[in-house]
C-alpha cells in the first residue's frame, strides 16, 4: 500500500456508489455468485478449496489495489471487487467451518465481534460510518474491511440459520427476506439512514446464500436444482449489464462535463 500515489482529500471524490435499487440488485446478486461462484469453482471445476482460495484471494487483492488507486468511483472497478469480496467472504466461513471444524455459532459470533470492533474504531477515528462519505484513503480501508467482514459474517449467519437451525433453504430466505423488508420499513418511517444500511448490507448476505442454495441445491436437498454454474452464470449476465449500464452513464457525465 505504500506505493500508492499520495492524494489530498480535496482530489477525491467519494469512492462509494449512491444507495439506489440498482446498488441493491446488484449487491444481493453479488452476494448470491459469492456462495453459487465459490461452490462452482472449487467442486464443480475441479480446483478445489485450496486452489480456489488462493487464486480469488490473489484477484481480490489486485482488484482493491486498483480501486484504491482511483480518485473517484468507477463502476466497474467497484462492482468487481465486491464480487470477489463475496467469494473470498464465503471461502473465509468455509475454511472455518469445513477446514477447521469451528462451529458455526462461534464463526457467526466472532465475525459479529468483529465488524462491531471495525465500526467501533472507524467511528472513533472519523467520526461516521456514512458511505456518503468514502473521501479518503483511510475511510476506504475501514471502508472495505467492513464490506469483507460482513460478507463473511452473512455468510456463517446465513449457514447457522439454514443448517444448523434447520430453517432450509426457502425458509431461510424468507426469514432473512423478512428482516430486510422490516429494516427497509424502519428507514421509510425515519430510521437513522446510515445504521439502516448497515443493518440491511448485512442481511442481504445471509439473504443471497440462502437464494444461492435454494438455486442451486438439488430437489432432493430443497432447493430447485439449477446449479452452481447455471446460476452464477444468470446473475453474472445481470451484474454485467448493470454495472455496464452505470458505467456508461457516467462516462457519458463525464464527456458532457469535459466539452462544457
């Protein structure tokens, strides 16, 4: 990280895209190819759990250091990332759970402890856990070290209530659906607008494993038996579309704004 340009903070523009319905698409569909992805690439294609890790954990990591080097928010470049924060978010849980054996009402548990002591520090340090205001490169560490531990949060959180509760796969959905829907209620009836966002980023996690497995998952085990591939493939298509969408309305913002 210390080869990355120095910038004021008055060059940068907020790094975090606004809170619409596409952002929320695309966000649960992330989250969903995180669970369908990882389970695709490690079993389904072969290269198995090690592998896998190894190489999204590379990717992520290229992918944040690239973000990082922007001074605004580039579509692509963000929606990318968060994508491969969910894979590596759902392999993190499954290290754990499969590799290691740590059950998941201690994984669930840590991770709560855990994205409770980032917002802790981030909010003693600058004072606000808005995403409305991503302006710094500090801000955008504590930022996306939010965003990975929610991921793999939701995903123990999501694991704990469809197996080791027993909730199934449409259950769980449902359930998690619920919830959203009650934060979303929450924040319409004047809710605080940054503590509903957390609350809903992180419900939408456990929500888009549950999918993810109620897609995937063969009849036998409760699900509709599309498959890893299938399905990750499906909302891929739509991430790309969206996400291309609001790239090419911001370089067409951009080229107006270049010839005024």
């Amino acid at each position: 990280m210390n080869n990355l340009p120095t910038v004021r903070a008055s060059d940068w523009l907020n790094k975090v895209p606004e809170v619409t319905l596409s952002f929320w698409i695309i966000k649960i569909m992330s989250t969903t190819v995180g669970e369908t992805g990882a389970d695709f690439l490690a079993v389904n294609a072969g290269f198995g759990q090690g592998l896998t890790r190894t190489v999204m954990g590379a990717l992520l990591a290229v992918a944040l250091f690239t973000h990082l080097r922007t001074r605004r928010y580039t579509p692509w470049i963000y929606w990318l990332t968060v994508v491969l924060v969910s894979v590596v978010g759902t392999q993190i849980t499954d290290l754990l759970t499969d590799g290691l054996g740590v059950s998941l009402y201690i994984s669930t548990s840590a991770f709560a402890v855990a994205l409770a002591a980032i917002f802790f520090v981030w909010y003693r340090v600058e004072r606000t856990l808005s995403i409305h205001d991503i302006v710094t490169r500090r801000r955008e560490l504590f930022y996306w070290s939010a965003i990975l531990c929610t991921f793999a949060l939701g995903t123990a959180a999501g694991d704990l209530a469809t197996e080791a509760l027993g909730l199934g796969f449409t259950w769980g959905a449902v359930a998690f659906g619920a919830l959203i829907s009650i934060t979303y209620a929450a924040w319409r009836m004047g809710g605080n607008a940054v503590l509903t966002f957390w609350i809903g980023y992180i419900l939408t996690r456990p929500f888009g494993a549950a999918l993810g497995d109620l897609l995937t998952q063969a009849k036998t085990y409760g699900g509709l038996g599309m498959g890893a591939m299938w399905t990750s493939a499906l909302f891929l298509s739509v991430i790309v579309m969206l996400v291309a969408v609001a790239q090419i309305g911001m370089n067409a913002g951009r080229s107006a704004q270049a010839a005024e």
